[in-house]
C-alpha cells in the first residue's frame, strides 16, 4: 500500500525543506518550566500544507524529543493543542504555516494566564475548579411515556454554546484574569459564564442560577469588550448570544419580579 | 517503596464515553470510584466521534425495533459478532440515549420535539441519534458533567503502566488469583502512584496508531488491550481492523483525519475521476436485495424508504472501503489518492452548513476547500478495532477476577466489522454494565486485595529504564517505523508473505524498543511517554498480524488477497490471542457462541 514518495521504512517525516514546495522555516519556542525558561530558536523545515501543529511534532521527533506539548485530535474537535502563536491565542492544529511569510519568524509560547508547568503545557486547573462550583444541571420530569420533549428552535440557542471544546483560549485572553491572579478566585471567565447561559436557557432545566452568576461566578466583573468571542475556534458568539443576555436576566430578577416571572412562563413549552 | 498509594472499589481506566459512563455505574451502585486517564478530562477520543448514537427509539420510523437494529448489526459484522453482546446492546441502546437528556444532553429534534435520528450506513432505518456531526463532544460533555456533579475523582493526565494481580479472595487454599490494583505516573510530574482496587475497568479505546494513516489521536497505542493481554485475558477477533472509508487525503498533514458518515447519510455520493458513481459496480451480493441498483432509485430512497432500497454508498465500511481502495489501484482516483466526495452538487449549501458543521469548518480550516461548493477528495483511514479483550456480555467481566473492559477495548460486540453509530451506543450500553459489574465484584471483596511491593518496584523500575540507557535510539523513529510496517504489510489488503515480513519485522522493532533512550528529565516528557507507549503498540501490532495470518478466509475488516472469499467453516470461528509465560502470543481458535433459535429467526424474515 505505499504510495510513491512516502518516507521510506524507518525514517521519521523529517520534512522536505526546500524541495517539492517546502522551505525552512525559523521557530520561536519557548522552553522551560514553572520557575523560568526562555525562547529558543530552532530551524525546521516545513512541508506544504501543514500547521503549525505539525511543525512542533518535527521538532519534537528530530531536535527536542523532550518538547512539552497538549494535542489529540489534530482537527479543531477537542480543544487541547492552545499556545499563543505570535502572541495570538490559537490551536496549533487550526493555524496553517500559509499564513504567515515563508521568511516570518513563528514564535510559540504558552497560554499567559495560566501557571507554566513545562515548555508549552499549562496548569489549567483553574478551569476545572470552576466547572465543579456550576450547580449541575437539573430536569423537569420526563413526559408521561419518558421522552422529553422540545422544539429545536429552543434547543439552537444553547446548542451554540454547547459547541464549546473547552480549549481555554477565552479564558486565556480574558483581560479580567489575564494579567490578573486575585481575581480568579471570584471570577470563573468566560467559558463558564456561557455555560451559566447554556443552563439558563436549557429547555429541560430547573434551577435558577442567576443570583450564583452575580455573586460566585462574577458575572459583573466581564465589561464585554468582546475578546472572548474573538479566539473562540469554534466561532461562538460568547458575549451577544450568551453574556449579555445573561446580565438581562440578572438584572430583570434583581429590579423587576414580574418580568421574571413573565419570561418564565412564555419559555414554558406546552405539554 | 515511597509512592503515592490510593485506595479505591473500583478503578476505571479511561475516560472517554465507555470510561465516564462505566465510573458513573460504579460510582451510583456505590463503590468508591476513580478514573484515571493519560489526557485533560473531556479529550478523550470520543469527542471525534461524528455522525450519532444508533438507537432503535423509532423516533424516525415506528417500525423500527431492538430486533430490526440487532439484526443489522449482525450482518455488518458478517454474523461474527457475539449475539448476546448484539441483543443487549440493541435492546438497551435506546434507554442509554434517553438517560443522557437527564444529563443535560441536547439532541437535535424531530417537529414533534424528540430526538431526531440520521440515516447511516448498514442501518435499515434512519437510527442515530445525533447533533450536527458533533454527537461525539455532546456525548463527553454529557458524562463529564455527569461525572463531575457526582463527584467522582478524577486522574488527569496520570498513565496506568501495569495492572496488578495477585491472591483477591479470602485467603486459603486455591485461593483466586485476581485484580489487585494498577501502577501509573502522573504525565505532569513523572511520579508514581498505585491504585489498591479489587476491580479495574478498562476503557482506554482503540490501537489506531499503529498505523500511519490514521483517525486516532496519540492517545490510541493499545495500552487496555496489552494490559489485558498481561494480565492474563484473552484478546478476541484481533485481525478485524476497520478502515474507515472517507479519511481526508490532501494536504498531508492532514491525511486520516475523518470525513463522517454522515455525509453520505445526508445525500453525499462517491465519484471517481471520470465522475461515475462507482459503489454501483461493488455492491456484494450478501447486501443486494435491499441496495439500490439504480441512481434514481437510490435517490428517491432519503425521502421513501418503504418503496426503495438504500444506496450503495451506504453499504457497511468495510464494503465502501475496499471499494475505494479498488477505484484508486484501478487508476480511476482523485488527484492526491483518493476518490471524490461530492455533498456541494447534490444539497443546497444551506442545508450542507446546518446538517455538517463541524465538515464544513474542518475543510474549511484545514485544506481550504468549501465542501458546498466543491467535492471533497476522500481514501480509507484506520479507524477502529473491532477486536478487543474477551469478556462476558452481561458483566463485561474478563477471564481475570477483577478485570471488566467496555468500549472499543472489548471484543466481540461488532464481530468482523462495526456499523457506524454502534460505537457510541456500544460504550454506553457495556460502560454502564462494566461500572455496575465492577462495583459488585469489589463489594464482595472490600479490604481482601493488597499490593505486592515487589510488583511495585518492578514496575517503577521498568518504567524508568529508558533514562538509564544512553545512545539508544529516538522512540519516535521506531514507532514511524512500525506505523509504516503495518500500513505496508498489514492493512486493508493482506496476504501470508506480507503479514510473515510484518511479524519479523515487528520481532525486530521489539529488540530496538528494548534498547530505547529517552532525552531530558521525568517531568512532562512527551519522548519517555512514548518510550512506555512503544510496548503496547507492539503487542496488539503482533495480536492483529498473527490473527490475520492464521484467518485464511477475507471477512469485514479483513481482507486476504490469497483467500478472497468468505469460507463457511471460518464463519463458525473464533481467533483469540493470549500471552505464554515466555512471552509470546498464541492464537487459539475457538467456536462461536451459538445463537438461541429465538434470535435465529430475525435472518429468516423477509428482508
């Protein structure tokens, strides 16, 4: 089954430089641990079509067999490979060599908000406490023959945020704790903010968590500059669609019982 | 010796769907329960997982049943599979599914507000519960939230090197010799750490990345069905290797990356590059009664499934890939090796976007095509093991004490070849049976295990021998080679010369893996992970040539260019791997279960 031009038994894809559309490419990377480190160079050739992803592996099986790395899917679905690519929080597995000049420096670091454990893997814990704290999603009874039933016009919206692959750019980039430790621990960012709205707009779901938004999870703390929804790879609108029509609901309860009770009734499906 | 010690009921290895839902069973039935596993919780490879759950809910089709889905599953797997394991399956798949709307799930729905449920192939009814084509991440998310909520602990990115057996009963004469619990590192720190635990559950999923093509993360080497092997468990049906159809091809970093289903379920056709819709001129006559045999026929089926039969691209994996692989050796293939996928002429762009997101952004992104305006260039990507640890289907139990596997890790439930959508349903169904078994089994045996502290030094001595060697060879080179030897010599096409390379070849790679060195410190070190990957990768490599070469006939996923038919005799056996004491792997034949008239009579019927 080996097509023409594979490696040959044996060998590591040590890339093919300057042949056959490829070229040498110039790598920034940081490297070290929880107690310092620094950016080290290296000179790695790139094949066409590859990703930045791609290029960390070829250093990591022919110069840096050591170099620290999250990954899994390769292909955008699970949220692991986060770095900051020219100082840009991105996948590595999503942002293709292409686009950046053959003769551009590419420079990787690891994601800033959260504490270095080695080369460009974090201590993302953070980001686990939280979703622990978020009080569990809850039903309504199942209809009487034990399906529930739901419109998908009500399931789309937190659907959108259900997409989320959890890979922590937003929360990385989110100027609220990037920058700034004290405020973690009263302020669970926003991915956990759209997992708040995701709850609160849940066809099946009972409980009210909109006072927890307000006073556990921080939820005035965001000024919605919109950062969040920027990095987002899979394209989620975290402030318009979620965020902010979280701070409505908020601020209906706190000023405005009957409001709230009018919204819940019309959310109700018929039975 | 000094390591960190933990004490559990039940131990679960694996957190993907299989590893969640087994934890959640164990941990509702009360056992005090852990899982462990080597990625951050919720990365596991479930999430890839596309197309949907099957379940015959007959949400879709009120004639659908537990009967119609077992007996497709039967077929898809040429009648190999283990039928109880088929029946319960069938039969619980449905209720697993509902339970996740509890969780919090959100499928997509039909107009009248229930689960709504997509065409795949070798399903004779629209069955698979879905969202998008991300079911996979609904379903993680699903039961880590669970998970979570329930308080369960949780080992993050923590390795399980070896299982631990040992006396587990009682004491005395005769006394069972059983699970006693596992030995792990931690990937942060590169520390050890045993977990005492009369039951293990393994789910740690496939051995995808023995090969070179691929849809299998890194996490994929095989580590349950070594363990398994290890410890003394039989290994079922290890020649069946599935290759998934439609992989990307183009660009290559890229390649094996997966193409749903889906797509094909949704009104996608297969072309060659004279444009012909070849899965016409392939369908075996075991599937022809109910395939199309026209083009207006098979397109007026998405909409009329009572006066028309299903298309050929829709015909079971291993039939469209060996198809696929034809097409290309005939010369009749796409520009970079593959065949043409084509949704952009045959569906309004629109439709394409809401029914294939997740499609359309991963071209999108990674090779820069627009799949509603142009076809995509698919070939066939190891995707799947259809072989796994031989276990009992009502417990999930091993022949080890202790030991239960779920999941792609277990054997037997889709025989020579696994339909689409069975997985997901599968690591529902036999995770929660495996959580529950385990907790039980623990019950009867709280406080009797106790670890070896002799196993405990060996193991963390073993483990750590690749730093002690210098100048030894670089473990990624050795595992390219070995993924470049079983694409070569051991894929979707097979025969005895090749295979008997393959083995020597893999003889040699052992002696290379032997004398490995790693670069750097324990701390994070993705070359020393590897280095303690390597082994498994080399067993179950060995468990699937040796089981290919002795199976003289092509079944499912697996094809022998020197036997190309199917045999009757084959079809009543059996192949199971297990280790000697001196190493080596055995293959035993062993007759199938034989199937109670009752079920027997669900192939009779009319089809």
């Amino acid at each position: 089954m080996t097509e023409p031009g594979e490696p040959s038994i044996g060998a590591v894809d040590e890339g093919q430089g300057g042949n056959r559309g490829g070229y040498d490419a110039t790598f920034r990377v940081w490297r070290g641990e929880a107690s310092g480190g620094e950016l080290q160079t290296f000179t790695v050739p790139v094949n066409e079509g590859e990703v930045v992803l791609d290029v960390i592996h070829r250093l990591q099986a022919t110069q840096a067999g050591d170099l620290a790395v999250r990954w899994n899917c390769k292909a955008g679905k699970c949220g692991s490979c986060s770095a900051e690519v020219n100082g840009r929080p991105r996948l590595m597995c999503l942002t293709r060599m292409s686009t950046f000049a053959e003769d551009e420096t590419v420079t990787v670091t690891p994601l800033r908000t959260f504490p270095v454990i080695r080369d460009l893997v974090t201590d993302v814990s953070y980001n686990y406490e939280k979703a622990a704290q978020i009080p569990a999603f809850t039903p309504r009874p199942r209809d009487p023959d034990g399906n529930h039933r739901m419109q998908q016009v009500d399931v789309d919206r937190p659907q959108e945020f259900r997409k989320c692959i959890e890979c922590w750019l937003c929360q990385n980039t989110c100027h609220v704790i990037r920058d700034h430790e004290e405020n973690k621990a009263a302020f669970a960012g926003p991915r956990f903010l759209i997992r708040l709205a995701e709850l609160d707009m849940h066809p099946l779901d009972v409980v009210d968590r909109r006072d927890a938004a307000q006073e556990e999870f921080g939820l005035g703390y965001c000024n919605i500059t919109k950062c969040c929804s920027e990095v987002c790879p899979e394209g989620i609108h975290l402030t318009d669609n979620g965020i902010i029509p979280l701070k409505e609901r908020v601020v209906d309860r706190k000023y405005d019982p009957l409001t709230w009770l009018g919204s819940k009734i019309r959310r109700r499906r018929p039975d | 010796m000094e390591l960190e010690r933990h004490s559990y009921d039940v131990v679960v290895v694996g957190a993907g769907g299989a590893g969640l839902r087994a934890a959640i069973a164990a941990h509702e039935a009360g056992a005090r329960t852990a899982v462990v596993c080597k990625s951050l919780l919720g990365k596991a490879h479930t999430v890839m997982a596309e197309g949907g759950i099957a379940a015959a809910m007959g949400n879709a089709y009120a004639e659908d049943d537990w009967r119609v889905h077992f007996r497709d599953t039967m077929r898809g797997g040429k009648m190999l599979n283990h039928w109880r394991m088929a029946q319960l399956h069938a039969q619980e798949a449905p209720d697993r599914v509902r339970e996740l709307e509890d969780w919090g799930a959100l499928f997509d729905r039909t107009p009248d507000g229930l689960i709504s449920q997509r065409d795949f192939g070798g399903h004779r009814y629209a069955r698979l519960a879905h969202v998008g084509d991300r079911t996979g991440l609904e379903l993680i998310r699903t039961l880590q939230q669970r998970t979570v909520a329930l308080g369960v602990d949780v080992y993050m990115e923590c390795t399980v090197t070896r299982l631990l057996t040992g006396p587990a009963g009682g004491g005395g004469a005769g006394e069972e010799h059983g699970i006693t619990g596992a030995f792990g590192y931690w990937r942060e720190s590169g520390r050890f750490l045993a977990w005492e635990a009369p039951s293990v559950v393994l789910a740690t999923g496939g051995i995808g990345k023995a090969w070179k093509v691929t849809s299998n993360s890194w996490e994929y080497t095989g580590d349950g069905h070594s363990l398994a092997l290890a410890a003394g468990a039989g290994l079922v049906n290890m020649e069946f290797v599935q290759f998934h159809p439609t992989g990307m091809v183009w660009p290559p970093s890229v390649r094996g990356i997966l193409v749903t289903e889906s797509v094909r379920g949704d009104g996608g056709v297969l072309r060659n590059s004279a444009g012909n819709r070849f899965m016409f001129d392939y369908i075996p006559d075991f599937f022809r009664k109910e395939t199309a045999e026209t083009e207006d026929e098979a397109d007026r089926w998405y909409d009329d499934k009572k006066n028309n039969r299903r298309p050929p691209e829709l015909l079971p994996r291993d039939e469209v890939a060996r198809a696929i692989n034809s097409e290309v050796k005939a010369g009749r293939g796409s520009p970079h090796g593959g065949v043409f996928l084509d949704i952009a002429s045959r569906r309004p762009a629109e439709y394409v976007r809401r029914r294939l997101p997740s499609m359309y952004h991963q071209f999108k992104e990674l090779a820069d095509v627009d799949i509603t305006a142009e076809a995509m260039e698919v070939g066939p990507t190891c995707h799947y093991v259809m072989g796994g640890v031989e276990v009992d289907p009502d417990t999930a139990a091993a022949s080890v004490p202790g030991l239960f596997a779920a999941g792609e890790v277990a054997g037997g439930m889709h025989g020579s070849n696994r339909l689409g959508g069975n997985s997901l349903s599968d690591l529902l169904v036999f995770g929660r049976r495996a959580g529950a078994a385990a907790a039980e089994h623990a019950g009867k045996r709280a406080g009797l295990v106790a670890l070896r502290e002799e196993a405990l030094a060996e193991a963390a001595r073993a483990a750590l021998e690749p730093f002690e060697r210098e100048g030894g060879e670089n473990p990624y080179a050795v595992q390219s080679e070995l993924q470049q030897t079983m694409h070569d010599l051991v894929g979707i096409i097979r025969t005895a010369p090749e295979m008997e390379r393959a083995l020597k070849r893999i003889a040699v790679l052992r002696e290379r893996v032997a004398a490995l060195s790693v670069e750097g410190h324990r701390q994070y070190n993705p070359g020393w992970h590897l280095a303690l990957d390597l082994p498994h990768l080399l067993a179950v490599s060995e468990c699937v040539a040796r089981a290919a070469l002795a199976r003289e006939e092509s079944r499912g996923g697996h094809t022998r260019d020197d036997f190309p038919a199917a045999d009757p005799g084959w079809g009543r056996l059996n192949l199971v791997c297990t280790r000697t004491p001196d190493g080596a792997v055995t293959v035993t034949r062993q007759p199938l279960p034989e199937m109670p008239p009752e079920l027997a009579e669900v192939f009779e019927e009319q089809t």
